[in-house]
C-alpha cells in the first residue's frame, strides 16, 4: 500500500481488470458498493450529505479526466 488511496484503489481495480472474463459494469457497481460502505461508516445525520459530496466529487472528476472541463487545480487530483 502506498500513501495515495486513489492509487492503490486504481491499482486494485486494473488488476481484476486484468483477468479473464472480467465485467466493466460488474466491477463499477462492486466500487460503488464500497463507497456506500464507506458513506454509512458516517453518523446517520452525515450520510446523505456525504453521500450528496461524493457524486458531486464523481461527477467533477469525470467532466475534468474526460476533458469536457478543465480541472479545478485546487482539487486534490493527478
């Protein structure tokens, strides 16, 4: 594991990417799986703010690695 979380995760990924029969879509909603784990590790009052923050987050990293917009620099990507 290294000190980037994103890393390791796209890390993660690329590896199950790699196998055989792998499924794009079947791996995508195993993420999102995970990210809900994670939203409700939150206290109860959090969650949907927290869940409302992340999709915004996702949908800002999509519009800026498919280039549609420029990315935020102050936004924590690479």
């Amino acid at each position: 594991m290294s000190d980037c979380l994103h890393c390791d995760i796209n890390e993660l990924v690329e590896k199950q990417l790699e196998r055989e029969g792998a499924d794009l879509a079947d791996l995508a909603a195993r993420v999102a799986e995970s990210l809900a784990d994670l939203i409700l590790l939150a206290p109860a009052a959090d969650q949907s703010k927290l869940m409302a923050d992340a999709l915004s987050n996702l949908g800002q990293a999509f519009l800026e690695k498919s280039g549609a917009i420029e990315a935020d620099e102050s936004s924590p990507r690479h």
